[in-house]
C-alpha cells in the first residue's frame, strides 16, 4: 500500500505544478510580454541501488522536473530588427512632418512672390506714394516669413534635442534594468517559474531597448543577455551586470552624435535603427534644410540691399539697405521705415525713372527665390511621402514577424483548456489512487 500510496501521492503533487502552470497560462493571455510555460513530468526514478519488489512492478510514480518556457530566439531577434527598422523610418517621419510644418507654415513662397510683385507696381508708378507704401508692407511680411520659418526649424531641432535626450536616458535606464535582471537569472535555477519570469523580463526589455537603438543579443546558457548596440560590433550596452550609459550631442552644424560609457571607457555609437537611428536622419534633414534656407535668406537679402544701394530715392539720396540681418541668417527685419527711401530710379534719373527698381526684376528670375523655396517644400514633402510608404511595408513585416513569435511563445486559450481538462482529470485520478490506497488498507486491517 505504501507504494500506491506514495504514486498517488507524486501524481496529485505533479499535475498541482500542472494545473499551476496552466493557470498562470490561462491568467497572462493578454500579456504580450508573456512567454507560455509548460511542466515536464517525467517518470519518478529510484534512488540508484535501492528498488523494492514492488516498485520493481509498478514505478515510482511522476514527478515536475521544470517549467519549460516556449520561445525560439530567432524568431524573437526578427521582432527586435524588424521593430528598429520600423521605429526608425517612424521617428524619422515625425521630423519630416514637423520640417514640412516649419516650411509651410509662414508661407514664405508667397510672402516673396507679394513682394516681388509690389516692386513691380512701384516701377509701374515710381513716384506714386501708394505702391510704395504697399511695397514696405509686403517687405515686412517677408522679412516676418524668414524669420518665423528659421524660429520654426529652430524650434524642431530643439524638439528633436528633447527627444533625443529621452530617448538616451530612457536606453540608459532599460540597460541598467537588463543589468538587474541578468543578476536575477544568474541567481535563479534553471527551468523554474522564477527563471521563466526573469527571461520574459529580459525580452520585453530588449524589445524595447530595440525600439529606442538597433541591438545585437547574445545569450550565455543561464540566459543572461549580453548587448551591443548599432551592430554586432558596436558599443556594449549590456554585459552581465555591468551596464552602459548614453548620452547625446549636437554640434553647431546640425549633425549629431551618441556616446556610450561603461568602466570609464567612452565608444561612438552610430544608430542603424530605432529612435535614435530616426533622429540622426531628421538632424541631417534638418541641417540640409537650415543651410538651404539660410542660403536662400543670404542671397535675398543681399540682393535686394544691393539693388537699393545702387539707386536712388524720391529725394535723390543714395539708396539704403531695404533689410537687416539678427544672429542667424534668416533674423531677417524691415530697416527702412519710410516709402520714399525706396530707390526706384537710377543714378541721374528723377522721381519718375524706374531703370534701378528694374533690377528687381532680374534679381528674382536669377536668384529663382520663389521657385528654390517650393523646390525646397516639395522635396520634403516627397521624402515624407517615401518615409510613410516605407513605414507601411516595414509595419507589416514587424506585425508578421510579431505574429510568427507569438505562434511559437503566445498563449492559445483552446490548448489551454484542453491542457487544464486534462490535468484536472489526471489530479482527480490521483487522488482516487490514494483513496483506493487508503480503503485496501483500510480493509486489510479489518480482516479478522
């Protein structure tokens, strides 16, 4: 009876591990960072050099020898790459937008097509008030246009500073908790529910360490994750429990760049994928774009300042700049304040000759402003178009790589309830075992 007894008794405590098991299954379904566990039962084997008769005929019974997690670490690193490459297009698409924004929101095309075409009214009229009047007015609003184009690009890069700082210190802190739960896997024994928890921990936070930067993962056999960050051979992240720190800097061109430390010793990163891959693509976008503008601002200036000093005014006097330059160059403000300052016509020419304001004319098919600022607009607007059509084709590969992990790791409610049946039928019979057990006995006993 001890025998059956003591197999009844290694049943009900197997499927016990079993029903857990498949209880914690059953509890995390909605869990995308959950992995599914399973029990390994086998066949409870003999203390070597000990087997009674009894045993010999009937077994030891069963016992959970570990919780297995199901993952395939392939199909996890696909998750991860094919999530950079997405997260990367999709940052780099913010930027695009908010450089469009900043392009179009002043309206600055239109703001030098009105002033060209007030200077083409004064030649018109060169000794009428009104054009004149109207001319300043339109030199206000373009001047105001340059400004809060350059105010507005300012203002993306510093949006995209803040960005960039989240993210490093957002990647410092995952790798400092990957570090931890490194120690917590080192720690733990091998196929527990523990070390299962652990290892879930680990691949949500490398998912999300995957988001941020393109990592490469390596896992030694107690499942600690060692991490490099932009390739395979870029800087470490992670290692044991040691982990990295990131920091981010601009320089004064535009372009930025991302340091990692660890011990004392400083690596470059360069980002392949993720956030920080999308904000090196928006800060040389928006570099190209500043220098473009700046330019543009530069030779508009310029131009029109020259043209006014070659002239003269209503009063004969030598012309004097129409435009002032701030700090950058598209702090661009009205100087002259009075219309007759205008310097419509030429050395020698009176009030009513218009030969110098002409210039403008030329000034505006050579410097082709109007038609630099749409060309400038509109390859934004096609590079965004591009970055959205990409985002679209690698949003599908992330979901179909997400969707081949969890075919492998994710929790199927039918099996479960099939496994739970199954189990609860094999925990009842057990304990049936130890009743039978119980009542044989209990009959031996009563034998007279």
């Amino acid at each position: 009876m001890a025998d059956l007894l003591s197999i009844g008794a290694s049943g009900v405590k197997t499927y016990q591990t079993a029903l857990a098991t498949v209880s914690e299954n059953i509890a995390n379904v909605g869990n995308g960072a959950y992995a599914r566990r399973s029990t390994n039962v086998t066949e409870l084997a003999p203390v070597q050099g000990v087997l009674s008769a009894a045993a010999a005929m009937t077994g030891y019974g069963s016992i959970a020898t570990g919780i297995n997690r199901a993952s395939d670490m392939f199909k996890s690193a696909a998750v991860r790459d094919s999530g950079a490459d997405l997260a990367r297009t999709q940052a780099g698409t913010v930027w695009l937008n908010s450089i469009q924004s900043a392009l179009t929101g002043s309206d600055l095309s239109t703001s030098l097509t009105n002033f060209f075409n007030a200077a083409q009214s004064v030649a018109a009229d060169p000794a009428s008030p009104t054009p004149r009047a109207a001319m300043l007015e339109s030199a206000t609003t373009v001047a105001n246009a340059f400004t809060a184009t350059g105010n507005a690009l300012a203002q993306v890069t510093a949006d995209m500073d803040a960005s960039a700082d989240q993210a490093t210190a957002s990647l410092t802190s995952l790798s400092a908790a990957l570090a931890k739960v490194n120690d917590g896997l080192s720690r733990s024994a091998p196929n527990t529910a523990q070390a299962a928890s652990l290892a879930d921990q680990r691949d949500s936070l490398l998912d999300q360490m995957s988001a941020i930067v393109d990592v490469h993962v390596t896992l030694d056999a107690a499942g600690r994750a060692t991490v490099t960050a932009g390739g395979s051979n870029g800087p470490t992240l992670v290692s044991g429990n040691d982990a990295a720190s990131v920091t981010y800097v601009r320089n004064g061109s535009g372009a930025v760049s991302f340091a990692v430390q660890m011990g004392g010793n400083y690596s470059v990163l360069t980002p392949n994928g993720g956030a920080l891959g999308g904000i090196a693509d928006g800060a040389q976008r928006i570099a190209d774009t500043r220098d473009q503008l700046n330019t543009l601002a530069t030779n508009f200036v310029n131009g029109v300042n020259s043209v006014q000093a070659q002239g003269r005014d209503l009063n004969n006097n030598a012309g004097q700049p129409l435009f002032s330059v701030g700090a950058a160059p598209t702090d661009v403000s009205l100087t002259l304040a009075d219309p007759s300052g205008i310097a419509a016509a030429a050395v020698g020419g009176g009030t009513r000759d218009n030969s110098n304001i002409l210039a403008l004319g030329t000034l505006r098919t050579s410097g082709g402003f109007e038609t630099k600022v749409t060309t400038l607009v509109a390859a934004n607007a096609a590079a965004l178009q591009n970055r959205n059509a990409v985002a679209a084709a690698q949003s599908a590969i992330h979901d179909g790589a997400v969707s081949a992990r969890d075919a492998v790791s994710g929790v199927d409610l039918d099996s479960e309830a099939v496994d739970l049946m199954r189990f609860q039928q094999a925990y009842s019979a057990s304990s049936r075992v130890i009743q039978a057990a119980r009542d044989t006995f209990q009959s031996i006993l009563e034998i007279r």
